[in-house]
C-alpha cells in the first residue's frame, strides 16, 4: 500500500506509473462519486455500462497523466479533470451503444415519465455532490439515537418498515411512528452544518 | 426529545408532504394517495427540493453501505489490477533474439518492397503483431538502416536510401519506388 503520508498529488502520480495499489486506492475514492454523477445526470442506468464508463474514465485520466498532455498539479484540478473527462467518456461509450440520452422524455427511463422525478430533473450537476453528502451522513449518523441507527441499519438491509414488527428495538412503534422518525433523521442529516475540510 | 433540528419543513403544511417525501424515495408506503403528494410537488419548489435532497442522501447512504462489502472492494481490486495491465503492460519472461532478428528481416524486406510506411500501418502491412513490429523497429533503428520522419504524425519510417539500394541489388527489383 502507498505510504498513509502520501499526498494525493503523489498518489495520482503513483496510479499514473501502473501502481496497483494506488490505483485501488484511487478507484476507491472516487467510483462512487463518477457513478453517482452518472446516474444522477440520467445519462446512463445500465450497472455494466457504467462500470465500463468508469473504467475507461479512470484509465484516460491516467494515460493523459502518464503522457505529459495532464499535468495534476492541484487535487482540485485533478478532480475537475476527471469528472470532465468521465462526461465524455459517456457519452463516447453510450454513442457506440447507441444508447445515448436525448432531450426530452428519453432522458427518463420510461415509468418515471409523469413522476416527480421528471419535475425535479436538473441539468447542473456539480460533481462535489457526493462529497458533501458524505461528509454530512458521517458527522449526522453518529448523532442520531440508538432507535434511529437501528432504523438506518435496518433500511440498509432493504427491511421495510412493515416488516420490523418482530425487531427488538423496533418493534413497538408503529409504521407512522417510524415514517416520522426518518422524517426525524432526515432532518438532522440536512441540519448538520457541513464543513468539508478536504476540499 | 424534540430539537430544532428534527423539523425541516418550510410551513406546517409542507411538514406531511415532507414526511411522504422521505417514505416515497425510499419505496415505502407513503401513508396518502400518491396522486395528492404529486399535485403538491407540481406546485410546491420547497418539497422539489427536498425530494431531491433526500434523494440524493437516500443514494448517497445506499452506495456508502454497499463500498463497505467484500464485494465491492473484489470488484475494486480487479478493476484495478485490469488497468494497471492496460497502463503499464506487463514485461515478458523471456525474449527470443532469433524471433526478433526474423521480424527485423521481415520488416526491412517488407520496407524495401512497400516504401516509406506509416508507423501505425507497420503491423498491418508487414503482418507481424505490435509487439514484434516494435522491437524489430529498435533493432533495425540502432542499426542505422531506418530513416524515421518524426515531423509526421504517424511518423513515416522507410529504408535509408543505402539499404533501399541494397534492397533493389538483392531482390532485383529496380524502379518500382519512385524518389
């Protein structure tokens, strides 16, 4: 494994050279954030597909590095740099698959058509999305109660709240009871001051 | 205990939708017709953007839990094993000097029979795989017998006049390679 110390700077440079390891550890930061960017601008839907995308995302940015034509000077830049150019690689993948987006309803898969999800669609997605959330979802979760851990936990686990009856701690509330607890733990996720001190 | 924090609803209200809200994105019964929560949404910009904050949270978490399995780290790991492959090829075990020394032939027989070429081209046309092509280039390289126009993209690589001449006295074939 590279060095805890390593900035990002060098692990980017690390992953630029082959360095299995570094190249884990940069696939590991940020596949989530490229396949939430992804999904969430509607471009594409296909887990396959998308990992592919993800894939050849990675490996330009890293070829472009290893050439000379990208010089990741800033993690910052690095980070603007690989969103963009995971913007294209999509684009270029889905227009061989022939599947890409076009305005209008087809950006919509179609049984969302007339939900309010085609009502809240927005365009401009900021890639720093995923991070903020994160950062608010670790600093919320340790405050919530122990009721309202196990309900996260038990949401996690796909278990409905119908479901959780049978549930040691659960059990006594009612399915109002607990609707009105995420309520509860939604609030304080969004409440929580976000102070992201890595970017 | 009840804090300022556990409500986050713009008015009294909004406060049931943000309820149903919360439900519907994470594909519970909402606890009213689905047809009432969307009429609300279609005017109300707060509970937009609350369905789409929540939304987002409710993924965020989701792909936050699945990171933690071993499943996804495997998934991980091998991606990243493939494109270290694709970035830096792994060396070979052994080489042959033999197999080398035939693919330079083959290259400066196939050179001196097509003329200048396109580097790009060199594998196609001499029929002989990338690898080859390109040690076969170093070899002929170091031996003076190329001429390489790196001005060109892809840089065009022919048989020094002198090799050329030599080429037509071998094989000849006179006149055919004009210049």
């Amino acid at each position: 494994m590279p060095d805890k110390t390593s900035t990002d700077e060098q692990l980017i440079l690390l992953a630029s050279s082959g360095n299995e390891a570094a190249i884990n550890a940069l696939l590991m930061h940020f596949f989530n954030p490229l396949r939430f960017y992804i999904l969430k601008n509607k471009w594409c839907f296909d887990p396959i597909l998308i990992q592919e995308i993800i894939h050849q995302t990675i490996l330009n940015v890293l070829r472009a590095i290893k050439s000379g034509r990208f010089k990741p000077i800033a993690f910052g830049l690095f980070k603007s740099y690989l969103f963009q150019t995971c913007q294209n690689t999509c684009f270029e993948i889905l227009e061989k698959e022939k599947a890409a987006p076009k305005p209008g309803t087809d950006c919509f898969p179609k049984e969302t058509v007339g939900l309010p999800e085609a009502l809240v669609w927005s365009r401009d997605t900021d890639y720093f999305d995923y991070d903020d959330k994160r950062h608010k979802l670790a600093k919320a979760l340790p405050t919530l109660t122990v009721e309202q851990q196990r309900l996260i936990e038990l949401r996690k686990q796909g278990v409905h709240y119908s479901d959780m009856k049978n549930d040691p701690i659960l059990g006594k509330y009612t399915i109002d009871s607990l609707r009105e607890m995420m309520y509860i733990i939604k609030c304080k996720i969004r409440n929580t001051n976000d102070t992201n001190e890595n970017e | 205990m009840n804090n300022k924090n556990d409500n986050c609803a713009a008015n009294p209200t909004c406060k049931k939708y943000s309820i149903a809200i919360t439900s519907f994105v994470m594909g519970e019964d909402i606890g009213m017709p689905k047809e009432e929560l969307f009429e609300h949404l279609k005017h109300c910009k707060t509970c937009q953007k609350d369905l789409v904050d929540w939304r987002d949270t409710h993924k965020v978490m989701q792909m936050e839990a699945e990171a933690k399995t071993p499943a996804f780290k495997q998934n991980i790991a091998d991606m990243a094993r493939q494109i270290k492959h694709e970035i830096a090829p792994p060396m070979p075990d052994a080489i042959s000097i033999v197999k080398i020394g035939n693919a330079a032939g083959t290259l400066w027989h196939c050179l001196g029979e097509n003329g200048p070429l396109p580097l790009t081209a060199l594998p196609e046309v001499c029929k002989l795989d990338p690898p080859t092509t390109k040690d076969a280039l170093v070899w002929l390289l170091s031996e003076k017998k190329l001429d390489l126009d790196e001005k060109k993209r892809p840089n065009i690589v022919s048989l020094t006049p002198e090799e050329q001449n030599l080429y037509f006295e071998e094989t000849g074939k006179f006149g055919q390679i004009e210049g």
